[in-house]
C-alpha cells in the first residue's frame, strides 16, 4: 500500500520542509506532528477501523475524539516493523460524525520521515467485515475462548431464564493485558457458546472495568426493578472502586449505574462477589484486600449503601501472594445432611506449583462473620482446589438450576500468560465444573470439582474399549483418535495391584510427551509436561505438578480431557483435579500404560472422539 502525498500541509524539520499529511488508505487520513505524536482522521465509510498490531512493540496511547469531544481511550501497540495481527475499532456508533484518533507513541525515532515508514501506517485500513475466523495450531477445540484478543478472569457468571451468561476480562485491542472490559459468551449446554463481539462493560472515567460478579435481584431491592440482573465490579484506575451495573435485558446489554462508586476504600481493594442471603435479609458482598491478604465481608439492603461487618484471612492460608477474586457459598457435605461453607481465595503468586492458584477454606457463616474449620491441632489448613499450574479466578455462577454450584476458571498462570505461543487470541476458561463436598479420611472436610454433568454430551465416538487388562513394565499402547487433532476424552480405573507406581503417558511421534504416574503408596499421581512439546517461552512452565488422590485404596479412577493446548486431569469423581497447559508440535496420538515393580491391572479403559 504506497502512501499519498497531499501537499496543502507541510512541517519544518531543520532546514527542510516535509509533507506532513499523508493517505494512508483509502477514507484515512494520517497527519504526523513529530516523532511521537500523530492524528488519524475518517474521512470514508467503514464498519471498523483495522489498527495493524505489532506485540513485541510498547503500547501507543490513542484518544479517540468524535465530533470535537473525548470519546474513549485506547492502549493499542500499534505496528512498527511487523504486523502480527489486526484488531477492530468498531465505528458503527459514531456513523455520520467526525471521527479522529489523537496518537501518542514512545517509539524512539530520529525524524518524521521513520515515523512514516511504520508498518501501521502501511496497513491501517477501514473495512465492513472482521474475519474472527482462528485457525492458529493451539486453540481449543471445545474450551471457551474469546473471539479474539486478550482474556483472563471469568466474570459476572450468572444463570437466568435457561441461558449461562459467562462475561470475562477482555483486551479487544491485542492479546496482551490492556484496555479490560467485560466480554461476554452466553451458552444454554455449557458447551456451545455464541461469542459477543462488543464488550458489554467498558472503560470509562474512573478507569479499566476490573473483575466482579452478577445476581438476579429477585426483590427488586437495588432499584432496578425485581428480576434485574445487577453486577458489580472494580473500577481500576489510579485507585481501586466498587461500581454497579445494571440490565433490562436478561444480562445480556449493562447499564452503569449513574451513581458509582457505590464503595470506596483508602486501600487496594477488588473483585467483588455478591449474593442475597435469604436467611439474613441482606446483600452479602466479599471484597478481596488484595495486598492485606485478606478477604473483606460488607452486608447492604440495597447493593448501594455498604457496611463492613468482618474480615477473614490475616495469617491463614497461603499468603506469598496477593489474595484476589473471592467466591463465598455454602455447599452439603456428601452421603451426610451436613451444611458448610466455601470460601474460594485465589492466589497470585504463592500456588504450589508456582504462580497462581485457587486456595479455599471450609466453614461457617453467619450472615456477617465466616469461621473457617480447623484441624486436630487447632490449625486452618490450607486446601487446594486444582493440582496444576493452569487454574486461576475460579468463580461461580450465581442462580446455577438446580441448586447446582457450577464454576469456571482461567485456564492459565500469570508467571506465562502473556507469552503462552499463541497470537491472535491468549486464554482459554477451564471446563466448567460443578463442585461439592466430602470428608477426607483425615476428618476434615474438602471440595470436589467434577466435570458438568453437560459434558457428557462432547462424546462422539468410542474408539477404545477395554476391560480387565493387566499391564506390566512392557506396558500397553492405544491409538488416541485423529480426528480434531487427537482431541479426545479419556476414561481409565487403574488397580495398582502389586506394582510401586503406574505410568499413564500421552506421546506423539515427535518424542514429546506427558507423563502421569500414579503412586499407591503415597497416595499422590503427578503431571510431568517438561517434555510435553513447545516449552521454553517461559522457564517457570516446564514443571512437575503432583496432587494427593485422597485414598490409600491402590487404585484411582481418571477422567483425562485432551484439548489441542491442555490436559484436564478430574481424579476419583473429582475429589482432585490437576489443569495443564501443553504445546505439543503435533498432536498426542499414543497412550500408553505400564506398571513398575510388578503388574498392575487397567480395570477400564475408554477413549472417545469429541463431536
């Protein structure tokens, strides 16, 4: 694309003049003002503006201007020497008004004349179509991905008139951290999800829309009348603040309400989780304290005017790391009329494995105060909901049917995030899962996390069907199935009988592989991906993760999902759980089974294409 001289505007630069406006496509205008500052103009007709995107490059800041007055604000990294990839500015909004971008870069350059040669200007381009179309190696099969562009935490999940409504932290202007707003999905399987193109929530004046929760106010009690679905979040800019939202929709479209912050505090506060207490008559609101590594427990009549009646966390748990998205719900304990509640706390850093996790406490709560159990000896322990490096802002849905309580998570770690070998789009969500109780042998109480029962429904065909097989140091190999790329659901009950451990591995004809071996004795099973395919983006994502089974019984039971860049390990109907992100550089198309120090018995294995 050759860039046109328009002569009528020129510039001073030493001793010569230089043309200062240029058309860098056709109905843009590009006017460069120095070395680090230019103006676009639309001057043609457009559903989007493509804005040309270079991720190794620093973001440039852009004040998008219509008709004169401030619009809205953008950090975009704007195309240097390369475009990667291009995002969207959508311009239906502003259709028959003035549009004009005012660029800032910190870019070093010389002169004008190397600003003119960026490949942005080369590339920006106004179209009436964005192909979301991602045919990059790595994205999921059948995990929810955004359609495009950054995402991290699941937000303001909420369940309403037979649709699972899942908004998300979302960069549509790159795939690294930057610009959040709230994305939003909606599905009525869990499964299929129909994508949003347009962000429901925005940045606005108190600054990026930070991560929160959604509720049917089924009273009407905030003022938005009775079956409203209300959200509320963080709004993050120099200062963290609590804002609402609210929608006449269903949840789908959001309103900001006009009177926010409804809560503000002297100190790093966010995420909030809300939900009615009926036996108190009042709004329960957790807030993390981020840096106090503690969780805050406010109660409102009204979502509006907030008290704080207690904190919880000082000391207890996992404190390496910030304490971030809170969830506080109470669950029944299995094969007993016993009721406890959950406190969800996630972690950043401080995980087991390194990085983030989702640490949780067990306990009671009384409408305003939670007392968390403790063990033999008067401690709280500390209780992990996932074994694996890549499960993080685990939240749940509120008004789940059924009195189900069904979460998702992000399915990766801050330490690799942002340099995980994708492009187009970062981040995928875990499956969903519905979560319970159970007593461990050791007394106390834990949570389990088995798959949503809807995923059932993935199942295509049965490619491996075996029973009562015993295994040895020789070991047993099964085809995984080729179609979508060896994606595939895995079902295996494994007797230990005799042998010290059980080695199930998934390889492909690279020699890359994962590694799962069972240990009866001690009662654990680990997750080896440091031969898994690409892994030398980050030096923290090699890595062995191990996560107790829960029982001494010698055998354990695993439900094994395989997507193209993850492996979801549900062990013994859920009672642990190991999430992993992979990279293989083909798909994995073996599994294999041996014993070591003895025989050991496959009692079942199934193997299913997913549809």
């Amino acid at each position: 694309m050759k860039l046109k001289f328009l002569p009528p505007a020129m510039m001073l630069l030493g001793a010569q003049l230089l043309p200062l406006n240029i058309a860098a496509a056709d109905g843009i205008e590009v006017n460069h003002l120095g070395v680090n500052n230019t103006i676009v103009r639309i001057t043609g007709d457009g559903k989007y503006l493509l804005l040309p995107v270079q991720e190794s490059i620093d973001d440039a800041r852009i004040a998008v201007l219509v008709d004169g007055k401030p619009a809205k604000n953008l950090n975009v990294r704007l195309a240097k020497t390369k475009v990667d990839y291009m995002v969207p500015f959508d311009l239906t909004p502003y259709k028959g008004h003035d549009i004009l971008m005012n660029i800032v870069t910190t870019q070093s350059r010389s002169n004008v004349r190397e600003i003119k040669e960026d490949a942005c200007w080369k590339n920006i381009a106004l179209a009436d179509t964005f192909d979301t179309t991602n045919t990059e190696q790595y994205r999921p099969v059948y995990h929810h991905t955004p359609l495009y562009g950054w995402m991290n935490d699941p937000n303001g999940m909420v369940y309403k008139d037979g649709v699972w409504h899942l908004c998300y932290q979302w960069n549509p202007y790159g795939s690294k951290w930057q610009n959040l707003s709230w994305g939003q999905s909606t599905s009525r399987d869990l499964i299929h999800w129909d994508r949003s193109s347009k962000a429901v929530l925005e940045p606005d004046g108190l600054g990026m829309i930070f991560s929160g929760s959604a509720a049917i106010d089924k009273t009407g009690s905030a003022g938005f009348g009775k079956d409203a679905v209300v959200a509320m979040y963080t709004s993050a800019d120099v200062s963290q603040i609590q804002s609402l939202a609210s929608s006449k929709d269903g949840g789908y479209s959001y309103d900001v309400y006009a009177g926010n912050p409804v809560l503000t505090l002297d100190s790093e506060a966010r995420d909030p989780n809300m939900f009615w207490d009926d036996n108190a008559g009042h709004w329960v609101l957790t807030l993390a304290h981020a840096l106090e590594h503690e969780m805050l427990i406010f109660t409102s009549p009204d979502m509006k005017e907030w008290t704080l009646q207690s904190s919880f966390g000082k000391g207890l748990g996992a404190q390496d790391g910030v304490w971030e998205c809170p969830d506080l719900f109470e669950l029944t304990v299995d094969g007993t009329g016993e009721k406890k509640w959950v406190l969800i706390c996630n972690i950043n850093p401080g995980g087991p494995f390194g990085g983030s996790a989702t640490q949780y406490f067990t306990g009671k709560f009384d409408g305003k105060v939670f007392t968390p159990d403790t063990d033999a000896n008067g401690n709280v322990p500390t209780k992990w909901m996932d074994f694996g490096k890549d499960h993080y802002a685990t939240v749940s849905f509120s008004d789940a049917p059924d009195n189900r309580r069904t979460v998702i998570g992000w399915m990766s770690n801050w330490q690799y995030a942002a340099e995980v070998p994708t492009m187009q789009y970062r981040s995928a969500n875990t499956l969903p899962r519905d979560v319970s109780l159970f007593k461990g042998e050791d007394g106390l109480t834990y949570m389990s996390s088995a798959p949503s029962p809807e995923l059932s429904a993935l199942r295509d065909k049965r490619t491996v069907n075996v029973k009562n097989v015993s295994t040895g140091n020789k070991g047993r190999e099964y085809m995984l199935p080729a179609t979508n790329d060896g994606v595939c659901e895995i079902l295996i009950d494994i007797d230990s009988k005799k042998a010290d451990s059980v080695e199930i591995k998934l390889s492909n004809n690279a020699n890359e592989y994962v590694s799962m071996i069972y240990n009866a004795s001690a009662g654990t099973l680990s997750f080896d991906r440091r031969e898994s395919g690409i892994v030398d983006f980050s030096q923290d994502f090699p890595a062995v993760t191990t996560a107790p089974t829960f029982e001494k019984s010698g055998k354990v039971s695993l439900r094994i999902f395989v997507d193209k860049s993850s492996i979801e390990v549900f062990g013994n109907g859920g009672k642990f759980v190991m999430t992993n992100l992979v990279f293989p550089t083909a798909p994995y198309s073996q599994l294999s089974v041996k014993a070591v120090g003895g025989n050991a018995r496959i009692d079942n294995l199934e193997i299913f294409s997913i549809k």
